[in-house]
C-alpha cells in the first residue's frame, strides 16, 4: 500500500516540479517585461528632457543657420567642402526631426511599427518609380549629392525627410480639427491638404537653392502640376496607413501632455519659408505664413521659449 502510495505521488511531484519551473519563468519573463518597460520610459524621459532644455536651439537656431547655408551654398558662397555637404544636411534635419521623434515614440506600439515600416516601403517603392519613369511627379532628378544612394537612384536617407512631412500633418490636423476629427472622412481630407500645402512650401524651395530639378520646369515655381497631381496620391495613401497605423486616443493624450511634438513642424516653416522669402517665392511664403498661424492657433510654439532656454543655462 505505500508502494502504491509512492508511485501515485512521484508523478504529482514531477508535475508540481515543472508547475513550479513554469511559474518561476513566467515570473522571470514578468519581471524581465516591467524592467525593459521601465527602462523605455527612462529613455523617454531624458529624452523630453532634452528636447525640452534645448527647444529654441533646435526649432529655432538650426534651421535658421539651415536655411542660410543652404542659400549660400547655392550661390556658390561657401567653399566646396562646405557646398551642400551631405552630412551636415543629413545631421541638421536629424536635430530638427529630434522632437517629432520623442513626441511620438511612447506611442509606438507594435502596430505603429508596422505601418511606420509600410509607409517607408511606400516612400522608397514611390519615389523610385518617380525617378525612374516621371510618374506620378513628373520627370525630375537630383540636383546635388544627399548622401549615399539606394541602387543608384534615390537617397537612403529618404524616410527622414518624407515621413515627418506627412506626420507633421497628421498632428497639426488632429490638434486643429478637434472633436470633429471623429469624423473620418473630415480628418483624412484635412490631413491630406495639410500634406499638400506643406509641399506647396517644400517644393518652390527646393528647386530655387538646387536640391532637385524638373527639367520641362513648371508653372509653379519651376514646379510642374505633375508634382501636385502626384502628391494627392502618395498623401492619401500615406495619410490612410498613419490612421490605420496609430491608436488616436493614445495619439491625442500625448498630444495634450507634450508641448514640443510640432517643433519640427516649426522648424520647416522657418527653413523653407525664410528660403521662399530669399527668393521672393511669395505665394509659398504665404502658405508658410498660414502653417505658421496653425501652430500658433494650437498654442504649440511661442518666443517665451527662447527666455525660458536662456534662463536655464544661465541657472536661474
């Protein structure tokens, strides 16, 4: 009888055993989890603080010095190692995409991964067969060296200056819109216009310091409606995947608690409306002027900023 008695209790044993492994490594996973969740909002939290003792510095300074390198490399004012050299305009546009990116990294979960992934596909896939056959922008190259290039044809370094453009608009619209971003076809069609008028700006300036060309040229600043025709493309799609992409709760709450995310927004409207005004480009200074009252309407920038730096650094 205690034979049997052993024999039927070694097998509640072993499973006790392996019970107890098995809660010791969910345990060790549990724990592994908080501690790398931990170690996510610490990152993040530095890295607020870093955007947030250096605002006037990086949507202010940089792209101001931005646009008056740019301007002199284009008019051959500046020595060719200097000439738009590709990693100072690489370094200088990482700096001001600084802020978009700690404004919007607590929300990146795994789904926002993944469409942030499709739209770079999308950017990189678009942009090739732009260069490669003239559609949908039209026929355009570029003009001067922006780093190293993906199979000889468009920049590697592409996502950085295409996906802040239409997040920028997906913020600024989602903040202007209000309650009324509910609405889904409201929201879409403001975002999308939102993308447009950024590159009513973007475009004019870049052709006048030299970034790239149309070679049949265009009525809008050199700019062909081609362009345009292909940017109401590439903004739908681009905009439909952020929507897909992000949990807008999520993105509306960081929204309200992070004063900083548009400082890039702010920082393209400086750069490239001070390289409009240059070259009297005067209706895409304009639209940069009405950018410009968009942030100021959503209370994301104002000059108390550069007292509120000068202050810190000067320990008060």
């Amino acid at each position: 009888m205690a034979e049997g008695q052993l024999g039927n209790a070694e097998p509640e044993e072993i499973e006790d055993s392996a019970g107890s492994e098995v809660s010791d490594a969910d345990d060790d996973g549990s724990d592994a989890g908080e501690k790398g969740s931990v170690e996510r909002e610490y990152v993040e939290a530095r890295f607020d603080r870093l955007i947030r003792e250096n605002r006037f510095t990086i949507a202010v300074v940089f792209p101001v010095v931005g646009a008056l390198l740019l301007v002199a490399s284009s008019e051959d004012l500046l020595p060719p190692a200097l000439a738009y050299n590709p990693f100072l305009i690489l370094l200088g546009t990482l700096v001001m995409r600084s802020p978009l990116l700690a404004g919007v990294l607590p929300v990146l979960d795994r789904r926002a991964v993944i469409g942030l992934g499709a739209l770079v596909g999308y950017a990189y896939g678009i942009e090739i067969v732009g260069v490669l056959t003239g559609v949908p922008y039209g026929e355009f190259t570029y003009a001067i060296d922006l780093g190293p290039m993906l199979f000889g044809t468009v920049p590697v370094g592409l996502p950085v200056f295409f996906v802040p453009l239409v997040l920028n608009s997906y913020l600024l619209g989602l903040l202007l819109l209000g309650e009324r971003a509910e609405r889904t076809a409201v929201r879409l069609l403001t975002v999308i216009t939102l993308v447009l008028a950024i590159d009513l700006v973007l475009d004019p300036g870049a052709v006048a310091i030299g970034f790239w060309l149309y070679p049949d040229g265009g009525f809008y600043y050199g700019v062909p409606w081609t362009n345009y025709a292909g940017w109401v493309l590439s903004a739908t799609v681009s905009v439909a995947l952020l929507d897909l992409a992000f949990s807008r709760s999520a993105v509306l709450e960081r929204l309200r608690r992070c004063e900083f995310v548009l400082d890039d927004l702010v920082s393209f409207v400086i750069l490239w409306g001070t390289i409009n005004l240059i070259y009297l480009n005067w209706i895409p200074v304009a639209i940069a002027a009405l950018l410009a009252g968009g942030l100021l309407r959503t209370d994301r920038f104002d000059l108390r900023v550069s007292r509120e730096q000068s202050e810190r650094e000067q320990g008060v």
